[in-house]
C-alpha cells in the first residue's frame, strides 16, 4: 500500500511546469534581481530591463538612476529623445567646441547653457544627485543663472572642469543661490588658458564662491586653481585638495605671484574640521620658484599629502604639537630635488605616524646621512611605499654607493607593508658606463641595501625598465644580490632584458 501511494505521487508531479514556477518565481523576486541587476555595468541593459514587466523595471530604475547618465552639449544636436525625468540622476554639460587657439563660433552659445538642457532643467532640478560641467576656452555660460532660479535639494556633487581666459563677468548677480542642503563632494578644476596666460581671478570664482556659501554641509573640497576661495561657511569639511595652477597675467605677462596669507586664511577656516589634507603646486618651472613655508596646526588631521615638497616647506609645523593625530604622509620631491635636500629641512620628530608614501628621485649625490634622519623622526612606520626613479650623473656616483645606504637607512622600521618601485629616469648611458653594466648595478644597489630590513618579508619590490636596451646580466653577483634578499615577499621586474 505504501509503494503504491508513493507510486501514485511521484507520477501527479510535473516536473516541467513545477520547474518553469519555481524559475517565475525567482525572475520576479526582488532580492534575487537585486543581485542580478548589480551585476549589469552597461546602462542599456538596464533599459531593456525595466521593459519586461512593473516587477523588473521596478528593481532596475533604482540601479539606472545611479548609473545612467545624460550627456548635454553646445555643438547643434538633435533634442534628446523623451525619458523618465526621475531617472535624471547624473548630468554631464560639455560646453566646448572644436576651434583651435582662436575660437569662430558665434559668441551666443559660448553665454549660454546647451540648448538642449534648458528646457527639461526645470523637471530634473529636484532628482539630480551629480552634475558635471565641462568648459572650453572661451566659453562664459551663465552658470549662476541655474543655481538663483531653481532648487536643487537632493544634489550631492558639483564638478566643474574650465580652461579660462579673461576676467569675471560684471553682470553676475550679487544674490545668494539657493541652499544645497546635501551637497557633500565639490570639484573646481579652473585652468589657465593656451600658453598658459590667465587673469588673477579666473571668470568662474565667483561662481565658485557662491555655490561653497550655498553648501553648508559640505564633506569634500578639491581646487585646483590661481585663485583663492573663503571657506567659512565650510564648517564640516574633512577632505581638502588645493593645487595652486601658476600662470601669466593676460595683459602684463608676468607671473601671478602666490599668495601665501590667502591660503592660510583658506585653511585657517576649517582647521578643527579638516581630517585630510593634500596640497600641490603645478608650475612648469619657467622662473625660480621661493619657497612657500607651511605653518599651521590640525587637531584632527589623519592625513596630510604635500606635492611638490621643493616648493611647500613643511620643516617645524610637521610635530607630534601641531598635528596630534596625523597618521598618514605623502612626500613628492619628484619634480626638481631629491630626497636628502626635502629631509634635511625636516628637524621635529613624530612618532603617531605609521604610513609614509615617499616619491623621489636619486641623482647620486649624497645625502644618506639626512635620508637616515627619517626612521629617527618617524620611528612608528609599519606601512611604507617608495616610488624612486634613478638617474647617472657620470664621474658622480658610478658605484651607487649612495643609493645603496639610502636603502640600509630604511631598514630599522618593523613593517607589516612595503611597496617599493625603482625605476629608471633616463636611458642607459653609453660608452665605459655601459660597460660597467650600468643597469645590473642599480639592482645590486637596492638589493644589498635591503637585505637587513626587518620588515623585508612584508615588502614587494619592483624594477621598472622604461627603455628597450634596459637590461640585466645574469651574473654570480646578482644572483648573490637575489638569494640575501630571499626572504622578500615579491620580486619582480618589467621593462627589462635578461643575458
């Protein structure tokens, strides 16, 4: 009796039609396609998606809102197809045109905003979370227009990218823009213009200023300019970038001076707020450069990044006083010195620092004595990243002897993470310093210098070849130079020949 009933059940059962229930109903659970749809990286499939039925486009809007994004221009294009207004969460202007140098468009579109924003503007406002613009040499849209006209209150981050000549509008109003409520992120990248020729205060500040005022709770601030902006309003601000662009005066050619007492009322205003720093200088070194003294004092300061370390002068404020709980520092000399004449002006000792990125270059002079100063004022690393790029001055340094105890230097820390890359700044020499297999002594060098490191089974090390004729002789030498160092988590090297 008991087979038969077990019989008689497995024969009610169809399996077909079971199956293709069981497949519905994991198509139309919305946590199984939340999976699904997360997967999608391309927005028309996002689309195509939301076609199929109430269920799926419900699910797939949410991912298409804050993936998709609408691309508006100046150049004459057709008026954008018709599209949910609600889905209008990321905007992209490009404003610029193709003329070169001189620009022959009519002077109309360069004040306005493209033709084919305007009109769905007022129905996007209130969905918008990001909003990028993008401007060409000159264009002078009216940007100011959009943030006195309408509201904006779910808008989260602004990037505006301009390249700039000429000096601000005098018809700009005076007015406040509407509050910005949960604006967190803003970028302003406001360049000089060709060859560098820009006006003191590029035609975009004000606008700038204003849209800072406007956003009181605002988390992230990266400038990249010649001007200078008044943070007051920006009580909250815990990550600021500011990258001074050095240019010409249009009218007098001559360079625009920086103004030191601008910048430190700009970080004076968010000193009790600012838990990330980052400042850089971009020039293209066309004059000698004065050295820019940094002082100040960041109670909350986690992390503090300095660009073009031969151009901001950190020596006395880098202290365990000044800077209580910074954790984190980023050294570049890269650009024009190396790394003893950036320590050297180095002299208070900070032992709450346990992650230090150096990017430097060798030269072969020598300074191990002021490099070996940095396990002396930093004791506490753990996680340290080197990004060196060698270059041979001949009759200076033909043994690497220095570059070889600049690496015994950083031998003393105790680290849980390395990363060290050492790459060649300019092409194999030629002649006796060929000879002298020039590019296996670099190796040799680093390697014989690192093989007391006490954090050597932690650290990953790189050799990186920029030219074809780079290489490396497979001598009894070298392979001594890679057996001291065997405990080393990772060697490896890119760009080179072996023979």
């Amino acid at each position: 009796m008991e087979a038969t009933m077990a019989t008689t059940k497995v024969e009610n059962i169809d399996l077909i039609g079971d199956l293709d229930k069981l497949r519905m109903r994991a198509l139309m659970n919305p946590f199984i396609l939340d999976k699904v749809f997360s997967a999608l990286k391309d927005t028309s499939s996002l689309k195509a998606s939301r076609l199929v039925c109430t269920t799926w486009s419900d699910v797939a809007t949410g991912y298409l809102g804050r993936r998709g994004s609408l691309l508006f221009s100046s150049k004459p294009t057709k008026e954008l197809a018709s599209f949910d207004h609600q889905l209008a969460k990321n905007v992209t202007l490009y404003m610029k045109c193709c003329c070169y140098e001189v620009c022959a468009c009519s002077s109309n579109i360069h004040l306005a905003l493209p033709t084919n924003f305007e009109p769905v503007l007022p129905k996007i406002c209130g969905s918008l979370k990001t909003i990028q613009f993008i401007v060409g040499i000159g264009f002078k849209p009216r940007l100011h227009d959009m943030w006195l006209d309408y509201q904006f209150p779910n808008l989260t981050r602004i990037s505006i990218f301009a390249s700039q000549i000429g000096s601000e509008e005098d018809d700009i109003k005076l007015d406040k823009f509407h509050p910005l409520p949960n604006l967190k992120i803003i970028s302003f990248r406001i360049l000089p213009g060709y060859k560098m020729f820009s006006s003191t205060k590029a035609g975009l500040s004000l606008i700038c200023q204003k849209l800072l005022n406007a956003a009181t709770n605002l988390d992230e601030l990266s400038l990249q300019t010649n001007f200078y902006l008044d943070l007051n309003k920006c009580r909250k601000l815990k990550k600021f970038g500011f990258e001074y662009q050095e240019s010409r005066d249009v009218f007098t050619r001559d360079v625009v001076q920086f103004d030191h007492f601008e910048m430190d009322r700009m970080l004076k205003s968010c000193r009790n707020s600012l838990e990330r720093l980052s400042l850089n200088y971009s020039t293209r070194r066309w004059h000698a450069i004065e050295y820019i003294k940094l002082n100040f004092d960041f109670p909350n300061l986690t992390e503090l990044k300095i660009g073009a370390s031969d151009v901001f002068k950190v020596d006395d404020c880098l202290n365990i006083i000044d800077l209580p709980n910074l954790t984190h520092l980023f050294l570049d000399t890269s650009d024009s010195t190396d790394l003893p004449d950036i320590v050297g002006t180095l002299h208070l000792p900070h032992d709450g620092i346990t992650s230090l990125h150096v990017v430097t270059i060798h030269d072969g002079e020598v300074g191990e004595e002021d490099v070996a100063k940095l396990g002396k004022l930093y004791p506490s690393v753990t996680q340290f990243k080197l990004d060196l790029s060698v270059e041979f001055i001949p009759h200076l340094d033909e043994n690497f002897d220095s570059l070889k105890k600049m690496f015994e230097s950083f031998g003393q820390w105790g680290l849980t993470s390395g990363q060290i890359s050492v790459r060649h700044a300019l092409p194999p020499v030629i002649g006796r310093y060929r000879e002298r297999e020039f590019d296996s002594d670099i190796v040799f060098a680093v390697l014989e210098g690192m093989k007391e490191w006490k954090g050597l089974s932690n650290t990953c090390l790189d050799f990186l070849g920029d030219y074809d004729n780079i290489s490396f002789k497979l001598s009894d030498r070298l392979r001594n130079a890679v057996e001291s160092c065997s405990a080393i988590r990772n060697l490896a090297t890119r760009g080179y020949s072996w023979y």
